[in-house]
C-alpha cells in the first residue's frame, strides 16, 4: 500500500461509517491499481509563493486531480525540477496525511488551506519511508516540491500561495 492509498481510504471512512460493506470496496480497487512506475507528466498549473518579506517564488506544477493521479502522484521519478513539483488538490479541507513509499527523492510537503495559507510544511522527506507525513490542520491542498527547496527560498507557515485554486476569505 501507498501513500495515495492511505489517503484515498480515510478520504473513504465518512462513506464506510454509513454503507458499512462500502469499506471493502476501495481496498480491492486501490490494491489493483498500485503504481509499477512513474506516470506521465500531468497538466501543469503556475503557482507563487508569497513569503511574508514580500518575495515572489514561481513554480509550474502538475496537478494530481484524479484518484489515480494522486495514488500514483511522484512516485518512481528520479528528480524534481528546482521550480516545479506536484499539486494535490482535497475535494474537501482534510487533515493530509502522506508518505513517501516508492519516491526515490527527498520532497518538501507543503500543506495549503483554501484561503492560500500554508499551514505547514514538512521539509527533506525520508525517500521511500513509510513514516506518516500529515498536515497540522485542515488543509484543501498539498504541494510536493524537490526537498530543500523551501528552506533554500526562506517558504514558511503562513506564508501565501497564489493560484486559480486558492481564494482569499475562504
């Protein structure tokens, strides 16, 4: 079982606490569709990260919408260019919880609510450690950048991520 996996069914419980036989329904379609590879590079969408200084950092980022995009997400990829990385975007504000089994490289988790605060971030992820990665609030995004990255721009909590998905007052 993956990451993905794992979110994918406590995205489920609020389904399985009212059809009890529903719970066993996602196991068996996301054991069949464990990624064996890296997938195909996704529909990009710009970011920026504005740090509470003022400076701008932009990156151009794949945007994991589907269930299999988002099992799958950056697993098998050898490297994750300086200014991009992977979007995750929550149907609903969750507590994010990821993992990092089947990721070659080190990733910074950043988790995003959807008024655009970061709420926090988890910086140099163990490659391939099944150690849960989770979000201190209810989040409606998480952002996957190469690991380091948000050290090396000086990105923290609270700072803002602009996007076609984020809306101030939400």
């Amino acid at each position: 079982m993956n990451r993905r996996i794992l979110l994918a069914l406590l995205l489920a419980a609020p389904v399985a606490a009212f059809a009890p036989i529903a719970a066993f329904a996602p196991v068996a379609a996301f054991a069949q569709s464990d990624p064996k590879g890296p997938q195909p590079e996704l529909a990009k969408e710009h970011l920026t990260i504005v740090t509470s200084d003022g400076q701008r950092h932009n990156f151009d980022v794949e945007v994991a919408r589907t269930q299999q995009q988002q099992i799958t997400g950056l697993m098998y990829r050898t490297k994750v260019a300086p200014n991009g990385g992977m979007l995750f975007v929550w149907p609903s504000p969750i507590t994010s919880q990821m993992w990092m089994e089947h990721t070659l490289v080190p990733l910074d988790m950043v988790f995003i609510k959807a008024d655009g605060t970061i709420d926090s971030i988890a910086e140099n992820t163990v490659p391939q450690s099944l150690r849960i990665v989770a979000s201190h609030g209810k989040v409606t995004a998480t952002l996957e950048l190469a690991g380091g990255t948000t050290r090396r721009l000086g990105i923290t909590v609270g700072d803002k991520v602009e996007g076609a998905m984020f809306h101030p007052g939400r």
